[in-house]
C-alpha cells in the first residue's frame, strides 16, 4: 500500500490533506485506489466478485447437517427400557432419559403425560408378541410350569419389571393382559370355582415374584455391597446351638459356612411343583 497524489485544502485556516492509497484486486491483481475515508474495496470488479465467490463455494466442503433425530413413543419406550436394564428404577427419571437421546425434557411429554404412563409402555414393550407354548406342552400342570418360566425369565431380564407389576394394581395392557389369560385359564382346567381360582393363582404368582425378589436382592448384594457369605458372621454359633435349635444347626450348620449358593433355577421348579401338588389334591378333596 503506498500514497498518491496529496492535494492540500484550506477551510477556516486549517490545513486537511486528503490522501488515497493504491491496493490491488484479491481476484486479479489490478490496482484498485482507496479513498482515505469508508469501506475498502477488495474487487476491482463485479464479475471478480463473483468468480470469487464460485471459487469459494467450490473449495469449501460442503457442510453436512445432522438429520434430527424424530422422536416417537416407541423410540422413548425402547430408550426407557435400555436405561432400566442399566441402571434401575431409581436411574429412570424423564431428565436422565431425554439426555440419553439428546433432546429436552420438554419433548418426552408430548409423548407421554407422565413417568407412570411411560412405565406402562414399557411393561408392554417387554411382554410384546411371546413365543407360543411349545406343541408337547398338554395339561394345566405343564401350561403353569412353562408360564412360571416365561415368567421368571422375564424378571431374569428385566429386574425393573418386578417392581412395576408386583403391586395390587400394576399397569394393565394387552401383554399383561394375553399372560393372565394363558395362566388362569390353565387354572381353569380344573374347573375351580371363581374364588377358588383367584387364590390359586395370587399363590402362585407370590411365588414367582418372591423367588425373583430373592433373587434381585441377592444379585443386588454381590453386585454392589460387601459379600457376607464369605466369613462366618460374629456369634452365629453361638446363635445356632446344636441344643436350643438342633433344626436350624442341621440346615445352617455353622462348621459349614458359608451354606451353598442358592440355585434359583431348581427353587422356582420345586416351588411351582409344590404348590401344583397342593392344589391338585385340594381339587380332588373338593371334587369328592
């Protein structure tokens, strides 16, 4: 950048100079001259400008954006029943979920009034389409045993499911809905009279959630707390004495510990079979 010509000018006495400097075109080449005053030029033309501007659009990579992501109710329930399987109950809330799929909070209730009615969808989402009994599956004895299964593994899969529906009113929907009916109406077989039938199932039901109960809170403790099974607890053979309590020396015996694990695999079999060898006989009792 250089001066040009100066041209002196005389308003009230006082001298200004007026002074243009000489730049050349960014595009071209070509001398462009600046005024000593306002914006500078950077083009010696409008077609430099342009060519420019092309130049530009054709080096610069093309911005890609994001596709957003569209959120719908089955996109929430699949994301909610992830983070349940991670983190629990007590890990689900709305805001924790909405920053799993990166969206506000806000967006979540337009899909779903509540966590209640969330918690619903995903009851539903987990017991969606189950497999069909096998074919070789014939009697109600065989019908319970395979549904107390299906049953067991469910909370095996999802422990967060025991909680929601192990309550006098759990959320009720179609897949709840399709289960009961498979099981009461292997009940039904025996043609229990209706309040008959309500306890022997509530019996049986007890049993599959208390078993999956038992089993949560023991993964629960070798998981996240100390293992109080690996050493003799203080006093316990001073509590368990041969004499005061020779049952409880027999199964728990302190020269022993810890006791085997529990098996909960062949629990829930001898629980059911137990339970079923119950209410057959009461059956014929009443038949008789």
């Amino acid at each position: 950048m250089r001066p040009t010509s100066a041209q002196p000018l005389f308003r009230h006495g006082i001298s200004c100079v007026e002074i243009e400097f000489v730049t050349h075109c960014v595009r071209c080449g070509a001398e462009l001259r600046q005024p000593s005053r306002g914006r500078r030029r950077q083009y010696c033309s409008r077609s430099c400008q342009a060519r420019a501007y092309r130049a530009r659009q054709t080096a610069a990579p093309a911005r890609v954006r994001p596709a957003p992501r569209r959120l719908s109710a089955v996109v929430i329930t699949r994301a909610a029943v992830e983070l349940a399987d991670r983190t629990g109950l007590d890990g689900l809330t709305m805001r924790r979920l909405a920053g799993e799929l990166g969206v506000a909070t806000a967006a979540l209730y337009r899909h779903f009034d509540d966590r209640e009615q969330l918690l619903a969808a995903m009851v539903e989402l987990v017991l969606d389409a189950p497999s069909p009994p096998p074919g070789e599956l014939s009697g109600w004895r065989a019908r319970l045993r395979h549904e107390a299964q299906r049953e067991w593994q469910l909370y095996r899969r999802h422990p967060w499911v025991l909680p929601v529906l192990a309550r006098v009113r759990p959320p009720l929907g179609p897949g709840l809905l399709d289960t009961l009916e498979r099981t009461m109406s292997a009940f039904g077989e025996l043609d229990l009279p209706r309040a008959e039938l309500m306890s022997a199932y509530l019996s049986y039901s007890a049993l599959v959630q208390g078993l999956a109960l038992l089993w949560a809170s023991e993964r629960t403790d070798r998981l996240g707390g100390p293992d109080d099974t690996a050493v003799d607890p203080p006093g316990l053979a001073d509590l368990i004495d041969a004499t005061a309590r020779p049952t409880l020396y027999r199964v728990f015996d302190p020269q022993a510990w810890p006791p085997p694990e529990l098996d909960f695999d062949a629990l829930l079999s001898y629980g059911v079979d137990m339970l079923l060898d119950g209410v057959a006989v009461r059956q014929r009792t009443v038949t008789e």
